[in-house]
C-alpha cells in the first residue's frame, strides 16, 4: 500500500505541471 502511494503521487508530481502548462496558456494568453 505505501508503494501504491509513492507511485501515484511520483505520478501526480509528473502529470500536474504538464497539464498545468496547457492551462495557463489558455487562461493567460502571452502578451505581443
């Protein structure tokens, strides 16, 4: 169970920058 735990976070800490970077583009666009 505690490796379960290790793997899903070392999962979360991978996927949430790459799908936060999507987002801040969308919601921010960059300025000309």
């Amino acid at each position: 169970m505690i490796a379960l735990g290790i793997f899903i976070l070392g999962i979360l800490l991978v996927t949430i920058p790459v799908a936060s970077r999507p987002l801040k583009a969308i919601m921010f666009p960059p300025e000309p």
